[in-house]
C-alpha cells in the first residue's frame, strides 16, 4: 500500500457552503471543511464574522491528494465556481466575509496561483469581464479558525440549502488546463 502524501490549500469564494461541496465532489479531495481566515479576532463566531468587523473571510480548506489531483486543477475550480471581479460580495452575500481569495501554503502554490489568475484574467478580458479582485496572499502566521460544525458539509446535511454561488460563465481556458 503506498503511503498518501496529503497537501492543503484554502480557498474563499463567497459563502463557504457550495465551495466546500463543489471542492468534496472533486477526485483526490481527501477531506474539505470550513471555518475563518484572514481577520484579526481569534477564534471568532459566525455571528461575529458576519458583522464584518473582524476582517475574516469564509474560507474552504482542501485537503487533497497531489498523486490524483493537482492544485492547478482546484485553481480551475475556484476560479469558475464564483465570480472573481466581484469585490466583496457573490450573488446577494455582501460583506468583506464573501470576498474572494486564495491563500497559498507554499511558494510553488503562489506561483501557480498568480499564474492562473494572469490565465483566467485573459479570458475574462476576451468575454468582455472586468478585472479578477480576488486576494492571492500566504498563508504563513494566518490561522484558520474551524467554523461551527452546523457549517460543516453543511449542504450533505441539507441537500437543498443555499448553495450561494454565481460565476461569471466563462471556463478556464482548456489549453492551460491539465
């Protein structure tokens, strides 16, 4: 049995539920959940978060296999699963919480973040599409507060929840993607 070697990543677009359902479905997510990445108060509450006073966004983590799946594919998803030239919202979730970011966990994923922004940007630009807002920053000294585990998986536990999501419509280009 070969050993799994296990990679994360974190991943905001808009309100965490139909990202962390969209990113478990994907072959080679080993594990997804939800929680806040990115503000100033430690361990803060949903309600809290929803205040937009504490500078935290709804954030997936993506736990993933790198054998079965690349980061470049989660990329494609992320940035076709929402709208990233919508500042600070996504559909009717308004608020600095529903922003749009990536947070890296190594240097090669910045590259390859960054890479695919310039990618997507140019068929962004192509259909017409204003500029990508989204946040590439790194993870180092940011911690990742777990949300309340109603959050968790929320939409296996309610299938017919609000998914929440818009995109702009426009697929990743296929010629990048692997």
């Amino acid at each position: 049995m070969r050993s799994m070697t296990i990679s994360t990543a974190y991943f905001a677009t808009g309100c965490f539920w139909g990202a962390e359902r969209r990113f478990w479905n994907l072959a080679g997510v080993v594990n997804t959940s939800v929680g806040y990445m990115g503000g100033t108060t430690e361990n803060p509450s949903y309600e809290e978060v929803c205040t937009g006073r504490t500078g935290h966004a709804e954030m997936v983590q993506v736990e993933f296999d790198p054998s079965l799946i690349s980061y470049q594919r989660l990329l494609e998803e992320f940035w076709t699963m929402h709208d990233p030239t919508s500042l600070n919202s996504q559909g009717g979730d308004i608020g600095t919480q529903y922003r749009s970011s990536i947070y890296t966990t190594t240097a090669d994923q910045m590259a390859q973040a960054l890479v695919s922004r310039d990618i997507y940007q140019r068929a962004l630009t192509e259909s017409g599409i204003g500029e990508i807002v989204s946040e590439i920053l790194d993870s180092n000294g940011v911690t990742y507060y777990l949300a309340e585990e109603y959050h968790q998986k929320y939409l296996a536990k309610n299938p017919n929840g609000y998914d929440c999501h818009s995109s702009t419509g426009v697929a990743f280009p296929e010629s990048v993607a692997k």
